[in-house]
C-alpha cells in the first residue's frame, strides 16, 4: 500500500489553519489616505469707491513775513496802542514813528535854500536885460564916436583941425569900442551862469526831496494786516539806520512745505491723473501742481492738540523742487486762508507758525476700483504680476492681473479682477494649482 500521498496532508492542515488564524488576529488592509488640505488666510474682492491719497508731514510758516528795518535815526516818540509781540495790526496802522524834529528841520532849511537859488536867478535874469539895454546904448554911443572921428579925420585932411583933435576922437572911438566889448561879453556870461544857476536850484531841489523822504520814514506803516512776531524797541529807545524794530507776520495766509515720500507722491498722482498723463509724456514740473489741481486733487491741513485732532482746507502751491538729501523727501508747499482765526463751533484752534501738521492730498474717488493688498501680490519669473484664488471648488487658481500704482498698503488692480472673487492673502505651501484649499477669513471684529 502506498502511503506517500497520507504524508501530505498533515502541513497541509497546518497551513491552513496557520492562515485562518492570521486572517482572524492580523490588522485589516490599509485604507487608501484623505486629500490634503491647506489653510489659507481669504478676503473677498469687492469693487469699491477708492480715493488716492498720499501724506507728509511739516511745520506752519507764515506767507509773508515781513521786517520793519529802521531807515533813520533817532529817538522813538511813538508806538502804536497795545503793540506787543502776538499782537495784530491793521493794514495802515502807523506803528513806530521816529523823533522828527531835525527832520523837520531838515525839509524847512532845504526850501529856504530852494528860495535863494529862485531868487539868485531871477537877480541874474534882471542883470541880463539891464546888460542888454546897455549894449544897446553902447551901440548907439560907439557909432556917434565913430561918426566924430570920421568928421575929425576929414577936417584934419582939410587943414580946419588940428591932428590933436584927431587923436583925442580916436581915443574915445578905442574907449567906446572897449566899452561895447566889455558888455558883449559880460552878456555871453550870463547862459554859463544861468546853467549854474539851475543846477544849484536842481540840487536843493533833491535837497528837499531827501528831506522830505527822510521825514517820511520817521512814520512805519504795517503794509498788511498781521500779527507781530517779534517786537525790538520802546518808547524812547534809540536807534539807528539798519536795525529791525519789528517783525509782523501776515495773518491773511500760511503755507507749510509737506514733506512727501516721491513714492506715495507719485501713485497719488497717477491714479488721479489717469488717461490723462500718458506714461510718454513728458510734463513740466512747474506746471505739474496746476494740473493736479484741475483733475481735482485737493489738499487737507491736520493739527492734532491736546488729544483732539482740527481740519484746515488748503490749496496746492507749488514744488519745492529739490529732495531732502537726508530723508529722501520732496518738498509741496500748500497754503491756507485765515489761519488765526479759531473756530470755536469746529473745534479748530488757529494755526500757530511752528505748529506741526500733517498734509493730506487726497484725489478725486475711483468709483467701482479694485485694489489688492500688497502682501497678496506675486510675481512670476517673467516679472509679470499674480496672485492667488479660492476658486468654486475651494482649489487654488492662479490669476495673472494687471496692477497700476500702490495706494498706501494696497496695489490698484487694472485688469484680471472683477469682484467677487476670493483672494488669498497668505501664501500657499505648496504653491500648486488646484490643491485643496481651507478658506479662514480674518477676524476683523478687533
């Protein structure tokens, strides 16, 4: 009997309850693994009215500041009522005057001299015409001597004279001929004479002039009405030629020169300007404030006090035109009306020169814009600008837009956005389009 096959079967066996004892106590197949998700930081994409702006900072300086400078001597005989520094003055209002006394003295003596230089001419002018009648005479007596002399001669000829009678006629036709040509040139004098004449009258005449504007700066009036910011003499005080008796700030306006980073500067114009500055044109700086301000850029003056903060309107003047070489900073220079006069109901105190503020200009509202957090935008190797969505399916898109200028923290989006969009704020890891995406939206409520 063969047994061969009999010894198969006991492993046999033992297999088989060797796997049906590992199917019963070993662990189930593995399961295959969930998706990966990745939490990301959200905002939706909303189209907004957008007002561009951009700030800087400087002190309040008057307008027009200007140096009363004494342009005479003497003693101070006069100040006006309640000048002292801080205080206003009108438009016209005599502040200062100067002892006068010698000034007076000074115009009174010129007009004397004046009367006698007058009176030097008229003497010459009645010498002329007396000097004319007598040349007339002399004239007259010089053809009478020459007529006797002739008759004299003819007798002598004759034998009816004697040449002793001659001689004597000739001596008196040389002495008359003398004669004559002394007045003659006694006459051709007088135009000399006259012109000196008149040039003395015309240097007492600026004589007086000098006196009299001399005089006249004995009086300082306030050319404008303004608060006086320093104050250097008194009453009876002496002083001289070239020293400042005052300083008197003009209370009708203040400017303050804003101190703009060109970065912010520069977005703020762009998106006020728009279509109407192409990137090819070149634009005269000098002009650049006139058109901001046709394009409606407008300016605003803040002051905080005393924990309160006051609004002034103001109005874009001109460019400083250089770069602060320490901060990097251009030079605006805005200006304000009235900046002394407080108003009580506004709570806005007045505008002090030295005051800090802040300057805002502030552009037109971009209506329906959309603008995107800087931390949001990316750049691709090309340099060309993307960022990042939750789209439909909570999976990441990436979506190339085209940006304009940086508003602040945010970038003007020109094209690629719509609205209603969700934006990614943080940046996904891994970046790749079409991961899972959990969408966490910012508490905003702090």
């Amino acid at each position: 009997m063969n047994l061969r096959p009999l010894l198969i079967l006991p492993p046999l066996a033992l297999g088989v309850i060797g796997f049906l004892w590992m199917t019963r106590t070993g662990q189930p197949p593995a399961a295959s693994e969930p998706e990966a998700s990745v939490a990301v930081r959200v905002m939706p994409v909303e189209p907004a009215a957008i007002i561009p702006s951009a700030e800087g900072y400087g002190r309040v300086e008057p307008a027009h500041r200007w140096s009363a400078v004494s342009q005479v001597e003497g003693r101070i005989t006069r100040l006006a009522e309640g000048l002292s520094e801080g205080s206003f003055v009108e438009a016209g209002t005599v502040i200062v005057e100067v002892d006068r006394t010698d000034y007076d003295l000074a115009v009174r003596k010129s007009k004397a001299n004046i009367a006698a230089a007058e009176a030097a001419l008229a003497e010459l002018d009645r010498k002329e015409a007396n000097t004319r009648k007598s040349l007339e005479i002399e004239q007259r007596t010089l053809a009478v001597a020459e007529t006797e002399y002739e008759r004299v001669k003819s007798l002598v000829a004759s034998g009816a004279s004697t040449q002793t009678a001659l001689n004597t006629a000739e001596k008196v036709l040389f002495a008359q001929q003398t004669g004559l040509t002394n007045v003659t040139n006694t006459l051709a004098l007088y135009p000399s004479q006259r012109a000196s004449n008149d040039a003395t009258l015309a240097v007492r005449q600026a004589e007086l002039a000098e006196a009299e504007r001399a005089l006249s700066k004995t009086t300082v009036t306030a050319p404008f009405r303004g608060r006086v910011d320093t104050l250097n003499v008194e009453p009876d005080q002496f002083v001289r030629t070239g020293e400042t008796l005052l300083t008197l700030d003009s209370a009708a306006t203040a400017e303050i020169t804003a101190e703009i980073a060109p970065r912010a500067f520069r977005a703020m114009a762009l998106a006020a300007m728009g279509e109407h500055l192409p990137v090819d044109v070149l634009v005269d700086t000098s002009h650049l404030t006139d058109l901001l301000q046709q394009r409606g850029v407008s300016a605003t003056i803040t002051i905080e006090m005393a924990g309160t903060s006051a609004e002034y309107a103001a109005r874009i003047l001109r460019l400083r035109g250089t770069v602060d070489s320490e901060t990097g900073t251009m030079g605006l220079v805005v200006q304000v009306d009235d900046p002394y006069l407080a108003d009580a109901s506004r709570g806005r105190p007045p505008l002090n020169p030295g005051s800090f503020v802040t300057v805002t200009l502030s552009a037109p509202p971009l209506k329906d814009a959309i603008a995107v957090p800087r931390t949001a935008l990316h750049l691709n190797d090309a340099g060309a600008s993307f960022v990042y969505l939750v789209d439909a399916d909570s999976r990441l898109e990436v979506r190339p837009i085209t940006t304009g200028p940086a508003l602040g923290g945010d970038v003007l989006v020109l094209d690629g956005l719509t609205g209603g969009e969700t934006l990614v704020l943080s940046t996904p890891s891994p970046s790749v389009p079409g991961i899972k995406l959990i969408p966490v939206t910012p508490d905003t409520s702090n």
